[in-house]
C-alpha cells in the first residue's frame, strides 16, 4: 500500500471504535472480548484511531498508571 502522510488522520476516539482493529491484529483467533482490555473505560484511558482515506490503519491506548510506589 503507497502511504501520503498528508492523507493520514489521528483522531481521539472511544475504545468501541478500535477493538475491532485490536481484535483482528492483537487477538486473532480468540474471543472478540479478549480485546477489551481493563481500563479501557476509565475516565483517564485515552484512545487514537489512524485513518488513512477511510481505512482504519492503527491505533493506541494510553492508561494512567503509577510507575513506582
């Protein structure tokens, strides 16, 4: 696939809309659950979706968690 940077688009999105991605990449061959990771819904998770045209390319979850106590 022939990749023009300009036509790539970051967005912020719930984690619904990337488990689909998670499911297929990540967790290939097991239930659609198993994508579903703990702190998903927690108000202080963030998600990005990657498009590229209409087309879903990548995403990234970040999580809130303490390095050290």
């Amino acid at each position: 696939m022939e990749f023009a940077l300009r036509e790539l688009r970051i967005d912020r999105c719930r984690a619904a809309d990337l488990i689909d991605l998670r499911h297929v990449v990540l967790r290939a061959g097991l239930a659609r659950e198993t994508a579903m990771f703990p702190g998903d819904d927690d108000l202080s998770a963030r998600h990005f979706i990657a498009r590229w045209k209409a087309q879903i390319v990548g995403c990234a979850t970040l999580h809130l968690s303490a390095w050290q106590d």
